[in-house]
C-alpha cells in the first residue's frame, strides 16, 4: 500500500516537473536560474492541480473537479505572483501617437478699401440761356421805367421753361473796389429776380443768384459804352 502511494507521488513529480520544463521556454524573470524555476513552477503547479474551497491544499482533487483551462490561469497567476512575466502573453498594441502638424496661420483678409467718398453731383446743365441788359446807373441797382422792355423779354423767356430751376449770374464793370462790386453785381441780381416773381409767377425756390462782380468782362471797361454793356444779368435755364 505504501509502495503504491509513492509511485503516485514520484509520477505526480515528473509530471510536473515535465509540465514546468515545457512552460519554461514562455516564462522569464530577472536574475533567475533554472533550477529557481523548476522548483517555482512545480510549487504553481501543485497549487493548480490541488485548489479546492479557495485554499491552496498538498492533496489531488478528484478528477473532474477543476479542468485544464482553469488549471492553466491559476498556474500562469502563481507565477506572475512571483515575479515571472509570460514571454508570449499578448499585449496591447499602443495607439499610433498623434502627429500635430504645425500650419502656418491662415494670412490675414486685406484689409477692406476705405469707402470712397461719393462724387460730387454733376452741375445742372445750361439748356438756355440770355443776357438782360438793364441800364444800372453806376454803383446802382434799382431797375427803372427804361428798363421794362428788356424786362419783359425776360418775363417771355422764363415762361417758355414752366417750373424749370433758374440761374441768375449779375456783374458789373470794372469800377470800384472787387469786395463791393461782388456785392453790387448780387444786389442787380436779386433785382431781376424780385421782378421775375412778380411779373412771370415764379417761385423764389427754383431762382438761384450768384454775384460775379467785375469777372468775365464782353466789353471794353476803359470806354463807357464797355462798361455799360458789362453791367449786365444773365438768365440761365438749367435741366433738374
């Protein structure tokens, strides 16, 4: 009887011992020797082949009770415990590191043109046009009973041009300083003006008076006769 428990026992060893040279070429450690191994996986696979209720026990369970799968994680955990790491356990492949590609920034809108300024509105266009020769006295602007016939020819002209904008430019010759002959050649103007309301009905609005004094002379300043025909007022009939 005694000589069959140690056959069982010597078979029991080999085994394990045949089990932990096979395991050996999987498992690694720092600093270990064969003969370390040996023992720590014969140690492992006792405990594998003898775990019941929890407790690690020196005896065979009955067969059946543990199979071979769990027989393997109890062992591969006994030697992970001592220091032992498993040569071909996979282990997870890292991600692949993410490479930032530096970009240069984005360049920057142009910036936005200023806005323009708006363009002066054109000047109205002359459609007619006729000069009043009124016989100012000189250094005068008061109209008198000579001047209704030429008046009159200007009270026919507005009226071929209904509600039309008007223009009225006075001058004068060349007598007397430039501030007061700008001054005089408005107050002529302004003279007409108040007879064109009066006698040809048009609004005081649509009548625009510019002085020009002295400027742009049709006659001879030097002779009277020059002189009489510079003092003038022209009628200008402008589009809208």
């Amino acid at each position: 009887m005694k000589s069959g428990k140690r056959f069982l026992i010597t078979c029991l060893i080999l085994l394990l011992f045949c089990s932990s040279c096979a395991y050996n070429q999987n498992w690694t450690k720092n600093n270990y020797s064969q003969e370390q191994f040996n023992n720590d996986s014969i140690e492992c696979h006792k405990k594998a082949n003898s775990m019941t209720s929890g407790e690690w026990v020196w005896i065979i369970p009955p067969i059946g009770a543990i199979n071979e799968n769990d027989k393997h994680i109890y062992y591969n955990r006994c030697l992970q415990g001592r220091g032992y790491t498993l040569l071909n356990e996979s282990k997870p492949t890292p991600p692949p590191a993410k490479v930032v590609l530096e970009t240069e920034p984005a360049p920057s809108p142009p910036p936005k043109p200023a806005p323009s300024a708006p363009a002066p509105p054109s000047p109205p266009k002359v459609i007619d046009k006729m000069t009043l020769h009124v016989l100012f006295h000189s250094g005068k602007s008061i109209l008198t009973e000579a001047d209704v016939k030429e008046l009159q020819k200007a009270v026919a002209f507005v009226k071929k041009y209904p509600g039309a904008n008007i223009r009225l430019d006075g001058y004068t010759d060349s007598s007397g300083t430039d501030a007061y002959n700008i001054s005089l050649s408005e107050r002529r103007a302004v003279a007409v003006k108040d007879y064109l309301i009066k006698e040809a009905g048009v609004s005081s609005p649509k009548i625009r008076v510019v002085g020009h004094g002295k400027a742009d002379p049709v006659a001879d300043n030097k002779t009277a006769e020059g002189r009489a025909k510079n003092r003038r007022v022209e009628i200008s009939i402008l589009s809208d």
